[in-house]
C-alpha cells in the first residue's frame, strides 16, 4: 500500500480494479480509498462505524462490492453513491469473501454467529441462495473462484477442503 496509508488507518481488504489502474482499499476507520497506481489517493467513501473486511469491483469497474459491519453495500466508483445495501449479518471475521458474479449478480459470503457454517446471498436481489452444511469446526477461511462459480472453503484445524456451487448450494468437491 502507498506510504501514507499507514499514517491514516489499518487496512483489512484490498481490489485491483478490473483495467489494473486502480487499486480500493478498506480499513478499520470504515474508510473505502481508492489509490491509482503511483500510490496517490484519489478519493474516499466514509462507512458509519465499520471495520471494511472485504471488497471487488464489477467486472466493468463502475461499482465496488464491500462488506463491513454486517451489511453488503454496493458504491458506485465514480461519485461514492451507495447503489445497493443488504443486511447479511455475522460479523467480519473471519472469511468473509465477497465477488461480482457475471450473469447472478453481487455475491456474499458470510458466517453466521454460530461459526460452523457460511452463507451465499445475492446483493442485489437480496436473496440468501444458499447455506452450507455445518462444518465440524467452522470454516477458517472462504474464497470464491475467479469467475465465482463456487466457493471453496476449509475447515479450522483441519486439512478438509470443500468446494460448493455458489449459485445452488451444491458441494461440488470434498479433499482430501
């Protein structure tokens, strides 16, 4: 991150936008900044209140998916307008994991406060597509593949991978 950023806050989550230009960081200030690439920041949106754990563009870099303080929120990157917001609960830690999917829309991904499962919602439609099966231990950390088809996620203290379909809940793959 540019040297200035640590004079201001922590960061917690950081995107590239999709042209590479850009970058969008999130920190414990509940500040979203975006930076271009020479490490100059170009302007701030101000969250009430909220650590920014995760975040990720639009595949058209026009708008910028975040997750803080229980909410999935929806800005548009060129003036800071909020564009959409969904209540999602849980909290921010850990693995939360959120991406823009082609063709279904904002995805999210939380834990609820019982810790041993995930939930996929829809920003947009404000839809909770599906929850996952309690994992023994709770999932330590979840990340969505490139074109956010499935979500993969493992369990604490544990070497269980699974991978689900993001869409429907389907677990797609179990390793070992």
């Amino acid at each position: 991150l540019p040297k200035g950023w640590r004079d201001e806050a922590t960061a917690y989550s950081l995107a590239y936008s999709p042209d590479g230009r850009a970058l969008a960081s999130g920190g414990n200030d509940g500040a979203i900044r975006f930076w271009d690439v020479q490490g100059r920041q170009t302007s701030v949106i101000q969250v009430p209140g909220a650590l920014v754990s995760a975040m990720d563009y639009a595949s058209d870099g026009q708008s910028l998916l975040t997750l803080a303080g229980g909410f999935a929120r929806i800005w548009s990157v060129r003036d800071g307008k909020l564009l959409a917001k969904l209540k999602v609960g849980g909290g921010n830690f850990p693995a939360p994991a959120v991406r823009f999917v082609l063709g279904a829309g904002p995805l999210v991904v939380t834990r609820p406060t019982d810790h041993s499962r995930f939930v996929v919602h829809n920003v947009e439609s404000g839809k909770r597509l599906f929850a996952s099966p309690a994992h023994e231990k709770g999932p330590a950390d979840l990340s969505f593949s490139p074109n956010g088809r499935f979500v993969a996620s493992i369990e604490f203290g544990s070497r269980t991978l699974h991978i689900w379909d993001s869409l429907t809940g389907a677990r797609v793959s179990t390793c070992p």
